[in-house]
C-alpha cells in the first residue's frame, strides 16, 4: 500500500483553525488569506479521507476525525520544531530588543516569534511597541536592537521586507460606514502613513469625513471601530475577527499597499540580532514575496 506523506504547512495550518476556532483568525495566525487556509484545509481532508471540521459562516468546530488528529497533528509539529532546534544552529543565548508597532505584534507576528523561539530557545526576546516613526528614533538612540516597521515618507532607510495591502475596515455588523460625513478612528496627524492615505483618497474620492477618534495604539482605534463608532483603515493581514472589510463597491476608494521595513542597528551585531534579522527576513517573504525586493 503507497503511504502518502503529511506537509507540514498543511498541519500548521490545521493547528491555527483548532488554537482560533475560525478561518480569519487563522488566516491572520498564518499570513495566509482565508481562501488559502479553506484549500489547505480541504487537501488536509483529502489526504487523510476524513472531514477534520464542521463549518459555518462564524466559527468551526472539530469533528470527532478531527480531534483524534489533534493529538497527532500536535505531536508531529512539536518533533519536527525539536529536530529544527538541535539539528541546526543549537548553542546561541543572548538577548534582542525588538521594535513593532502594537498591530503586528498583536495580530501580525505572534505564530512567527513563537517559531523563532522553538528554534532558538537560547535567545531572550525583548518586545517594545510603539509607532513607527517612534521606534526608528529608538533605534537610532540604541533602545532596541531590531525594528520591523512601516516604511513612513519622514523615515528613511532600512529594507523593505515585504509589501502590505491597506484595506478600510468596519464592525462585522456595524453602520458607521454608511453615515455621512464618514466617522473615523485614526492614529494622530504626523505619525502615521494610513491616515495620511486615508485622509487623500477621501478628499479625492470627494467623500465627507469626520474624526471621531485620535489614538497612539491600535487597541484604541479597534476599541471605536468594533463599538460601531467609526470606521478605519489597517493592514490586511492585521484585520480582527470583529472587523470586515469596506469594499470599492460601498463607496471606498482603493489604498495603495504600504512597506514594511527591518531596520537595524550599528555594527557590530551580536549573533541573537542577527538570527533574528535573518528570520524575520524569511518570514516576512512569505506574506507576498512576489512583491519582497531581494535583501
């Protein structure tokens, strides 16, 4: 009898629908679009002969299949990252001081700093957030070591390690897009790119808009959006569970991707930093290499 072998992609993918209990969540887990996590999915099911879940338009739920794969799903994943961790470069220890801003720590890079402690658990990672333009002034002053931002037009330097569709979000069951003037919860004036972009395509779409929120956080900003209060504009692989997108179609003009840039500090760099810089490097190719320019 053949034997058929299980990608490892397609079990990373069946632990995040089971950890989020829903494909956005997943998708947000996995850098992957929701389309993308459905069809992983399905070749997961194929491939074992069984159905792993029950779905409907809100949560899914693990069919009785589907947990007796877990545990082996989960075991599988946790030797695989052990052979990764001994079998590759063991033995590094020290620390990095890593720069993000609060969205794609939240949202964006939880299931990739996780990985990268599963294969260096020799190095202590420090996380500061804050905005963008804030973190480069850090990094100049020696705060932190590493900052993965996005690229703003007052911030020069660093490398573009992968491109970002904008997208405007509102509460999955929410109105506020449909007032006029259009109520917004942005970051502050002079610190952010997306409320420059969306403030323009306004103007130049001749839309009426208000602001209704100001917030330096994200948590902020997601607070008025998910209320109902006003509407905003994110990152797409950072888009919540309680938030959907505002389509060309509703009278939404279409945002330009933004550019997520890795700066680093000055030579000489410790080890830790660098494995780090390399892995997040990787990583980050990954959400939409075709548009990652080579480092």
């Amino acid at each position: 009898m053949h034997m058929r072998d299980l990608d490892i992609e397609l079990l990373r993918t069946f632990a995040a629908v089971c950890e989020y209990r829903n494909f956005t969540g997943a998708a947000n887990c996995r850098n992957l679009t929701q389309s993308a996590i459905s069809a992983q999915v399905r070749r997961l099911e194929e491939l074992l002969g069984v159905r792993l879940f029950e779905r409907n338009s809100r949560r899914v739920a693990l069919t009785e299949s589907g947990e007796m794969f877990t545990e082996y799903a989960i075991g599988i994943l946790s030797l695989h990252d052990r052979a990764l961790v001994e079998m590759g470069r063991p033995g590094v220890e020290g620390q990095v001081r890593l720069g993000i801003p609060d969205d794609y720590a939240s949202y964006f890079l939880p299931s990739v700093l996780r990985r990268f402690g599963q294969i260096h658990p020799g190095i202590q990672l420090e996380i500061t957030c804050d905005l963008s333009t804030d973190l480069v002034l850090k990094l100049e002053k020696g705060s932190v070591d590493l900052a993965l931002v996005t690229r703003q037009r007052n911030s020069a330097g660093g490398e573009t390690v992968c491109s970002e569709p904008l997208v405007w979000a509102g509460a999955r069951d929410g109105s506020a897009h449909e007032q006029n003037p259009l109520p917004l919860a942005l970051f502050p004036p002079g610190y952010c790119l997306f409320r420059e972009q969306a403030l323009k395509s306004l103007s130049a779409a001749g839309r009426p808009w208000r602001i209704v929120c100001t917030s330096r956080s994200l948590s902020g900003i997601r607070a008025a959006v998910s209320s109902g209060l006003a509407v905003t504009v994110v990152g797409r692989h950072t888009l919540s569970t309680d938030m959907r997108i505002l389509e060309e179609e509703e009278g939404f003009p279409v945002l330009s991707d933004v550019q997520l840039a890795l700066h680093i500090g000055k030579e000489p760099l410790s080890d830790p930093v660098r494995r780090l810089a390399e892995f997040l490097r990787e990583e980050m190719g990954r959400i939409n290499p075709e548009k990652a320019p080579p480092a």
